[in-house]
C-alpha cells in the first residue's frame, strides 16, 4: 500500500486534527534568513532555547536524513466551554485544556 497524502488527511482528521499541511524537505533560507535577523535584534525575549539549533532548524534533514516531506497537522484549541469564575479555581489555557468530556 502506499502512502498517499489522502490517507494522511483522512487519518489526521480521524484522530481529531482539523488541518494537514505537506511541504518538500528543503533548506528553509529565506526563513532562517528572517529568523536570523529576528534573533539577532533579541525580540526572542529571553528565550534562549530559539537560538540553539539553528542549523537543524534551517535544514529538516540534518535531524531526519533522508526525509523527503513534512507533514504540519494543526488543532484548533477553541471551545465554547468557559473559564469557572470560582475564586478557588485556577485557570489553564485553553492550548492545555485538551478534550472535555462533560458527562
């Protein structure tokens, strides 16, 4: 069987994801360029973990030799269950909530 970037989708979409993005495995240049210069006026704001890597951010195969694409797969986090106004409660993100099951 091969694989095919509409079994992909369907797969994706079967264990909830909403988007499924392909690209070729390249070198990013005109990103890491714009990442570069990014870093380099320190708007990264303390977080030092932006600047480590940067080759293997730059060039997915220098993690993954031999990759030919990349699969991007995107949650939407919303929901229109609210936040509790109990003061005793404490608020988490609505990235971290995860799924709710109200019962």
């Amino acid at each position: 069987m091969t694989l095919t970037n509409e079994i992909v989708i369907q797969k994706a979409k079967a264990v909830g994801f909403n988007l499924v993005g392909f690209a070729k495995a390249d070198i990013l240049k005109k990103e890491s360029d714009q990442l570069e210069e990014w870093l380099s006026k320190n708007y990264q704001a303390g977080m030092d973990y932006m600047e480590k890597n940067f080759e293997k951010r730059k060039d997915v195969r220098n993690i993954l030799p031999g990759a030919k694409s990349i699969i991007s797969l995107g949650l939407n986090y919303y929901t229109p269950h609210s936040y509790s106004n109990d003061n005793n409660k404490g608020k988490v993100s609505r990235y971290a909530w995860g799924k709710i099951i109200i019962s």
